[in-house]
C-alpha cells in the first residue's frame, strides 16, 4: 500500500525511534519536517506551518518513511464507515447496474485497501476510478455529481 498516494493533506503522521536505525543523515527539510510529526497535526497543518507545498512535503515524507522514521498514527487516521460505501453502492448501481458491488471491492483491492479501514483521505480517488468503469457519460456525469456532493459532506 502507497501511504502517500492521493490526497494526503488530512493524514497525520508521527516519529519513530528504531534503536537498530544505526546513523542515518538528514537534510535540513527532513529535520524541520520530522519535527513537526507530532500524531497529531494534519499534513495540510504540517505544509502550512513549514510554508511548503504538498508536492515538496510528499518528497521529504517518503524518504523519510523510508528511513523508517515516520509512519502513520493509525488512531488519526480518519476511515470511510458503512453509511458511505451504502451510498456509493446505490449511486454507482443506478450508473451501471448488479455489477456494481463487484466493481467496488475490485477497485478497492487495486487500491490496496480494505473497505473495514479504507481511509477517507482516498474517497475522492476511489470515486474517481469508479467512474472511469461507468460507460454511458450521461450516468457517469450525474454519478460524478452525486459523489462530489457526498464527498463535501465527509470534508465539512
């Protein structure tokens, strides 16, 4: 699984300490950025706070988890629940029909999630993929719009 794939600005991160790491040597960035994983802060609050942009922030943070210095606070991370893969079932049956349900579990599994934990951070992605399988555009449009309307709502 691709912890940094899709939107990351909602994941929250924290420090590790490996005492089998040996010597490892940071840049100044990578400093300033391990600093501020505290469990708690957002990666949109750590890019604030740091003045960085995502693209720049994703760079240090995977050479970071690679080093295994960092790794993701579980307890944060914010999960999609029942209510709304029930929504996105029906709204993806309406676009394409029974075959919806499979559809779904398929594009999770490619994703490298799981459903009981998918992290609502990839909701937009998940959505997005689900529409490229929807044929008709007129039913891909308007499963496109309902998706949009309903991801606003898990954001606010």
């Amino acid at each position: 699984m691709n912890v940094f794939a899709g939107d990351i600005s909602r994941l929250v991160l924290k420090r590790t300490v490996r005492a089998d790491l040996g010597e490892v040597s940071l840049d100044s960035l990578m400093l300033q950025v391990l600093m501020e994983l505290d469990g708690n802060k957002t990666l949109g609050q750590v890019a604030r706070s740091l003045n960085m942009n995502m693209k720049q922030l994703r760079t240090i943070l995977h050479r970071l988890y690679k080093l295994h210095l960092c790794e993701t606070a579980k307890e944060a991370i914010p999960k999609l629940n029942k209510d709304f893969f029930n929504y996105l079932s029906a709204e993806l049956s309406r676009a394409m029909g029974p075959i919806a349900d499979v559809v779904i579990e398929d594009e999770i599994a490619e994703m490298g999630e799981n459903q009981l934990k998918f992290p609502a951070h990839r909701a937009a992605e998940l959505v997005d993929l689900l529409a490229r399988q929807v044929l008709r555009e007129e039913r891909k449009v308007a499963f496109q719009q309902v998706m949009v309307k309903k991801l606003r709502e898990l954001k606010s």
